[in-house]
C-alpha cells in the first residue's frame, strides 16, 4: 500500500525557483486512544478523534534550489528560529523521502504559529505535522505531481503519520479514524479516514471542547517514551483488544445520539490511557492534585445538574471538557465559576469540533 504514495516526478521537475506555500491545519482530540504503536509509525489499536476549530497551527514553507547534498532547513516558531526543532524536522525528512523526493534539491524555512500556547497540553505536534505535510504536497502539485483534492489529503495525512502518529487525522474535518480493522470500511494504518458525517447524530456536530490548561510546561515524558513503554507491558495486550472493542462500540452511539453512553465511554478511555501509564515500568503519574480535582468537580456537577458534561485527557495534565451546544451556557459559567481555579494562571482555552 505504501507504493501508491511513492511519488512519480523525474528529478528533472525539479528546476522550480523558490517560492512558498502556506497551510492551517487544527489539533485533534482522541476519543479512543492509541497508546503503543509498532515499527513506521503504525499503531498497536484503532483510534477516533474529533478535529478541532480554534487551536490550530499556521505554517509557511518557504523553498529556494541548492546544491548539496544534505537536508538544509531552519524551523522558526512565532517568528523566532528554533535550533532545537530541527532534528525532528531531519527525522520527518528522512523517512518521507521516498514518498517526497525533491527535499534535498531545496533549502526549506518553516515558519510556524500555534494559535495556542506551545507545550500547553494541546497536540502541537499533530497540527504542527499535519501543516507541514499538507505543504509538502502543495509544492509537490506545483511541480507537476497533478494531484486530486482527495488524492493530496490522503497522501499529507499518510506523511504527517510519519512525523507524529496522529497528525494523520488532523488533515481532516469531523471525526476521523486511524487503524485498520474489519469494522469500518477503508480504514487503514497507514493514514487518517474521515468518518462518514452522515452517521454522526446532530448533537455530536455541536460538541464543545474547552481545555483546562491545569500545566503548562512541559510533559515530564514525551509521546515516543511513552508508546514504547508498551512495550512489555503486562497489560498491552489486553488494552489494545479494549481499545478497537471501545471504538467498535461507539460507533452505533455516534449515529443514536446518545451523548450519556458517549461520554462514559470516552471517560473510561481517558482514565484507562492514564492508568496504563501508572502500570508502566517506569511508571508515569501525568495528573497533577489540580486534574483530579476538576474532575471531582465536574462528576459532582453533573451528578448534581444532570448536564451532559464529560471530559477526556491526553497523555498529560490538562482537562478537555466535552459537551453538547444546547448545555453550553450552564457549563460554561460553571467552568468560569467552578473550575477556573484549577488551572494554572486561571487560564482555559474554549475550543468546539470543527465539520
């Protein structure tokens, strides 16, 4: 499957002068979790996320010809160049270079913003990737690539894989699916699939997410340490069977509308990646006192409003708040009265699914 993204171009397209494209491509957050994958970016389960609106990465690659024979490009993040990005970038380039073969007939600048704070517990790394690979194809189709809409997406989410395994759903709208498995059709390893929006329930266009920033620095483990802590974990086995069973399950849920079972599934997903996480060898504890706090409050609220709030987490402290529009204006005063303290700096980002 890999072959049909190795790129046709002759390496005499590429005589283009410099130029520059520009892409925006949003974070994502995972309703079912992939945690572990295995050799070329491929995941251990199936995973499903929805796509954000508001937190979204802006990325300019500018290109100009050269003559060596090495990777050249500088990595410059809201305007200042960042040396220690550009290993990552390296690395991007060197597994993509069958698939993008003119990188090392151009000298690359990226210039990148994030609409939202680095390191602030939202997926920079997805949106980021994601960004980038979406560009790559451009300048791909400049040089003559020809190709279609659906053809670019599906190969810049198949690239964005290979630098960050779940910028590959950033590239679509919705909720998208990454994982192959005999219960979605068209689903694959190797990049993103947009579920189809015509069986997702209404309520589930509308759904909120508002990120309670409870740390702002930096993870004290990064993503790649922790996929490979599954590695020889007692319990991979079984979750990555939970996972594709959890995801399988959701899906009559997504088309029903029924936003209960939805949100108790996508919590227990939630604490089930975290206690993974706590049973590794090292094991890892990511919550912070002011994580479990705000979700004591949030259970109590519900349990006290009967409002559909639920939350879920990525590997880290911060809180993602999932809710539907029609309970919004409630919750949105309790987040501002109730959990605003809990974050760092009184700092929350309102964010919403984007379709």
């Amino acid at each position: 499957m890999e072959q049909q993204f190795i790129s046709k171009l002759s390496t005499n397209a590429f005589s283009l002068e410099k130029g520059s494209v520009n892409a925006k491509s949003p974070s994502n957050i995972a309703l079912i979790k992939y945690w572990g994958k295995k050799k070329n970016q491929i995941p251990t389960n199936s995973s499903i996320s929805y796509t954000l609106t508001n937190s979204y990465t802006e990325t300019e690659l500018k290109f100009s010809p050269k003559t060596s024979e090495e990777f050249d490009v500088e990595v410059y993040l809201e305007g200042e160049l960042k040396e220690s990005f550009t290993p990552k970038i390296i690395t991007f380039f060197e597994r993509i270079t069958a698939y993008i073969p003119f990188l090392k007939h151009y000298k690359f600048e990226v210039h990148t913003h994030n609409s939202f704070p680095h390191s602030s517990g939202i997926a920079s790394s997805a949106s980021g990737m994601s960004a980038m690979a979406l560009c790559l194809v451009q300048i791909e189709n400049i040089l003559g690539a020809n190709l279609t809409e659906d053809e670019l997406l599906q190969k810049a989410s198949f690239l964005a894989r290979l630098g960050s395994g779940s910028a590959c759903r950033s590239v679509y709208k919705g909720l998208v699916e990454w994982g192959e498995n005999n219960f979605i059709e068209g689903s694959s390893d190797l990049y993103g699939t947009k579920f189809p929006d015509n069986e997702i329930h209404e309520v589930f266009k509308t759904f909120h997410d508002t990120i309670l920033l409870i740390h702002e620095g930096q993870k004290s483990v990064s993503s790649t340490v922790g996929h490979n802590l599954m590695n020889g974990h007692p319990y991979a086995e079984q979750r990555f069977i939970e996972a594709n069973d959890n995801l399988k399950t959701l899906i009559p849920i997504l088309k029903n509308g029924d936003v209960k079972a939805f949100g108790e599934l996508v919590e227990h997903e939630a604490l089930t990646l975290h206690a993974m996480m706590m049973m590794s060898n090292p094991a890892f504890i990511l919550m912070k006192p002011n994580t479990v706090a705000a979700l004591e409050k949030l259970w109590e609220f519900r349990r006290e409003t009967g409002k559909q709030l639920y939350f879920t987490l990525d590997a880290g402290a911060n809180v993602h708040l999932l809710y539907p529009a029609i309970d919004a204006e409630a919750i949105e005063v309790f987040i501002e009265n109730e959990l605003k303290k809990f974050c760092q700096n009184g700092n929350y980002i309102e964010d919403k699914v984007t379709f």
